[in-house]
C-alpha cells in the first residue's frame, strides 16, 4: 500500500499530514464515510464522501462506491488516478500547486467531487476542501484539518463493509442556522457604491437589535476616500468614518454600533459578523449573547470576523 503515498509524497515534495498517515496504517476492508453536512450550507457539503485507500482499485466488486469510468478506468488504482486529475484540476483553476485527494462522493450532480487537502508550498496545511471536476471554481472550505471535524478514533460501524467517522461537537450546535434560530442576516459585502447605501445597514442593525438600536440618521456624507456617518440615539450624537471610493462595506461600522450600545448601557448582546464556507462575497451579521458567540467559535468552517 505504501508505494503508492510515497509516489504522491515525491510529487509533492514533503510528507502527507500525520493524521492521515496515522489513519490510512489502522483500517480495514470496510468503505468509509466522512459526511460533510453539518460544514456549511454550500450543495456540494451535502454528501457523504467515502475514504480512498492505496489500495483501493475501480472494480464493479465495490457496487455503490464504484466510481464511473469517465474519472477512473475499471481496475485502475483510484487513489493514484483520482490524484493525477484533481490536482491537474485544481492547479488549473484554483491556482493551487499542492493537492491530495483522499475522498470522493458519487451523491452529489454528476458524481464527480472529492475531499482534498490543499498545502502551501512548505507542506502546511490550508485547508481540506470539496473540489468538484463539473463546477470547478466552486472551492467549498470544510475545515482546516481533519481532526478538527471528525473523531478518527471513534467510528460507528453501519453494516459489515461500512463505516462512519464520528462528527465532532453535537448535532444541536452543528449550524449557525440552528444556533441563531433566525435572528441574522447574510448581507452582500459589495454593496456600498455610495455612503448613502448604509442607511440599509443601519437599518439591519437596528432590526436584528429588537430595540437596542433605535439611531436616527442625521447625515450621511462622502468626501475623497473617506465616508461620515452621524448618528443620535436618545438625543446624543454619535459620529465614525469608514473608508469611502469602494465598493465594499467597511466592517468598522459593527465597532461603531457596537461602542453606541455600550454607551447607552447596552453590553449583554453585541453584534458580530461571521463568514462561512458557502457564503463567497457575503458575510453574516447577528446580535449575539456571549454564550451564542462562543457556540459560534466551536462551528467549522464558519469564521468570526468582528466579534
């Protein structure tokens, strides 16, 4: 088996991740299951991808996880073949050099999308990502590292051939979706052509704070590379500058109304902005307690942007 991830490892340059090493040395014949689900909300999560072994070959034998012939000839090596168009993929559309494909879905569209560990060119880990070979500038984050996601040692076994690596965290706080209950909005990040275009920020702001946040607009003003926006709340004034001849929200404002709440006593909620996997040029935004917050940090791939 292992002349197979030494041929990957010297065209690569370095040695492939230790947890994958670690995990490839302890199976056995069963075929198993990584599901992606609970990572994001992108289509291409919501599979379940099986594990390719080294010695894995595209025979008939292996019924559901027989893989089509268009992507891996019948009894060819799939790891090695897998590896050799992914990564050709990859480096053409994703400008990444440095790839591993160790899994693969014949669930989604297509049955054409992989699980893969994509490195800088020192061998570090950026990412493990799905790469489809029909939608290919789709690059869908799962996670940083496979142990962040899956308990590798724990693994439930579902009949006599498969298996399923157990989820980390509970199925409860496994989405942002079901821990805000709502109570959020995901706004496009370029979508402020002019100052005056933040108005409907604020007003989002204000929607999601069910009270807390009550600002009258006083005005709204752009000059150069620099946009102003004045504020009163309860008959005080409050006054930012955020950066002007863009088309991008400045997430600065989330500090400004964040600092107008604590002024006006307002400190056991705060609102925050996160980014997930699915998300491209959006971005999140909710008035989250301290506890939801830290719920929020457990989330992969979600990230917390302000917060």
């Amino acid at each position: 088996m292992d002349h197979i991830l030494k041929q990957i490892e010297r065209n690569l340059g370095f040695q492939l991740p230790l947890e994958i090493r670690a995990l490839y040395e302890k199976l056995n014949d069963n075929y198993y299951l990584f599901d992606t689900r609970p990572y994001g909300s992108h289509w291409l999560l919501n599979a379940d991808y099986f594990l390719v072994k080294p010695e894995d070959r595209n025979t008939g034998e292996r019924g559901e996880f027989f893989i089509k012939d268009f992507y891996v000839s019948e009894d060819e090596n799939i790891l090695e073949s897998l590896n050799q168009k992914v990564s050709k993929s990859i480096k053409e559309h994703w400008s990444e050099d440095k790839v591993f494909v160790f899994a693969w879905s014949n669930d989604v569209v297509e049955k054409d999308a992989s699980l893969v560990y994509v490195f800088d060119n020192d061998g570090e880990v950026k990412g493990i990502y799905v790469h489809s070979l029909n939608y290919v500038e789709d690059k869908v984050l799962v996670a940083k590292r496979l142990s962040d996601i899956f308990r590798l040692d724990d693994i439930n076994i579902e009949s006599s051939r498969k298996a399923r690596f157990a989820i980390k965290g509970s199925k409860e706080t496994s989405s942002y979706k079901e821990l805000l209950k709502g109570a959020y909005k995901v706004i496009d990040l370029e979508s402020v052509d002019d100052v005056k275009d933040y108005e409907y920020i604020i007003e989002i702001f204000s929607n999601l704070s069910g009270g807390k946040f009550t600002p009258i607009i006083k005005s709204l003003k752009e000059q150069g590379v620099i946009r102003s926006i004045d504020l009163e709340i309860d008959g005080d004034g409050y006054s930012t500058q955020l950066l002007g001849d863009t088309g991008y929200v400045d997430l600065k404002i989330i500090d400004f109304v964040n600092e107008c709440l604590i002024d006006k006593g307002h400190t056991r909620k705060k609102f925050i902005a996160f980014s997930d996997a699915s998300f491209g040029q959006e971005v999140g935004v909710a008035f989250a307690s301290k506890s939801i917050l830290k719920a929020l940090r457990q989330l992969r791939p979600l990230e917390i942007l302000k917060g």
